[in-house]
C-alpha cells in the first residue's frame, strides 16, 4: 500500500543510533576537523549500508548534540567544540532538582581555581588586555545590569581560555545558562553601589595579578570571588 501524501517515513531507534556510530568512526577514521564538510545524505548512506532516512536522522541527532552543523541545501559539516550540550543538560539537572545552585557552585569553584592559576601561566598579552578591558567595561555598565552581566560572563569564559586547555573552555562556558538564571538575584542582593562596585574591583584584583602573573593572588582573588558569590546566593535564599 503506498504511504498517504506527506507521510513522514518511520526509522527504527536502532539503525539510528548504530548510523551515528557509523558516521563518528568515519570522522575519525578520516581523520576530520571542525570545519570539514562531510558526504552527502546519500553517499553516507552508502557508506553506511542504511537508508537516507536513517542517515537523514542520525545527521540531526549529532546536529543537536553539536557534533555536525546540518542547514537545509548544504552538506553537514563537522562543528567546533561547543558548550551547549554540556550546558542543556546542567539546566535539566538543575530544572529537574537534581543538582542545587549551591552544587553547581561549588563545582565552578574548583574549577575556576585551577583555570585562574593555568591562565596566570599561560595567557597571552591579549587576553590579559582583554581581561583589564572588560573589568574597566564592567565599571562603566554599573547602570545597564544586563550589560554587566554579559561582561561577567565573560570574564570568567576567557579566564578558562586562557588557561590553554579547550576542556576548561567547554565546561566553564556551560555554567552561563545558570549565570543568566541566578545573577540578577545576586545583583539585586548586593543592594547598594559600593556593594556592587566592590564586586568589580574583586574582578579587578583577579585581572591584574593574571596580567602580572602572580598565581597566588590570582587564586586567592577568585576564592575571594566564590565566597562573596555564594554567600550572597544564600542569603537571598538560593540553596
């Protein structure tokens, strides 16, 4: 009996899941970087001995854990490293009371110390600028919170690239869906202007001594930072 006109095409689970397999062994083997273009729906069907259907949804399924970049008329390509995966699934587990802000924190905390004492090591002359740029930016957006906020998160996702190690990168730039969601409460906690500029200098401390490339001022700053911010979530009633 033929399909009714529009009839989407059924794929089990299975060949899916065993087409994505098949489609990172082949950028492996082929030795692949981001950028690169890969075959056609049709020739990786081939490849993979599936139906275009079933490489069709497994090019999706890599699209959405951000492995491919699939845009209707065009080839897929493979996709640089990027945090949102990582960070969709921080904001399920949080959303699904999995994991507290306070965890989540704590977990930053950690890593953030590590990557502040690498990125005293190892940052370039232009993040360092970059770094002392953002902090005179943020002194200047005291007004505009949203502004601030954006430079905030800034701040911290250039500090783990400047450390030289990609992960950090990735997994520090998953926080920011949890920044976007808890910062305001800490704006609004630090209630008046001395309060909120005394937060900026704290960023300021961490910025120069990464330009001087004092790893122990730059450590104690950031633990200085961590206290402050955690601190203020909790009084406010963030667990």
């Amino acid at each position: 009996m033929d399909k009714a006109v529009g009839q989407v095409e059924s794929v089990p689970d299975g060949l899916v899941e065993r087409a994505v397999v098949g489609i990172r062994h082949y950028m492996r083997e082929n030795e692949l970087r981001p950028g690169s273009l890969m075959p056609s729906e049709t020739s990786m069907a081939a490849e993979l001995d599936v139906s275009r259907s079933v490489t069709r949804e497994a090019f999706r399924a890599l699209a959405a854990l951000g492995i491919l970049e699939v845009s209707s008329g065009r080839r897929a390509r493979v996709a640089a490293p990027d945090a949102a995966p990582l960070s969709m699934i921080l904001d399920h587990t949080v959303s699904m009371k999995q994991l507290t802000v306070q965890q989540v924190l704590d977990v930053r905390r950690t890593l953030e110390l590590r990557t502040v004492s690498l990125a005293s090591l190892r940052r370039t002359d232009a993040q360092a600028q970059e770094l002392l740029q953002i902090v005179e930016d943020m002194f200047a957006s005291l007004d505009t919170p949203d502004v601030l906020m954006e430079l905030d998160i800034r701040f911290h996702e250039l500090i783990a690239q400047a450390s030289g190690n990609s992960l950090y990168g990735i997994i520090v730039g998953s926080f920011r869906v949890i920044t976007q969601q808890t910062w305001d409460i800490g704006w609004r906690s630090r209630a008046t202007v001395e309060n909120r500029t005394e937060n900026i200098r704290c960023h300021q401390r961490i910025a120069q001594a990464i330009s001087l490339q004092n790893i122990d001022i730059a450590e104690a700053a950031m633990s200085e930072h961590f206290d402050s911010a955690t601190g203020v979530l909790i009084r406010a009633g963030v667990t």
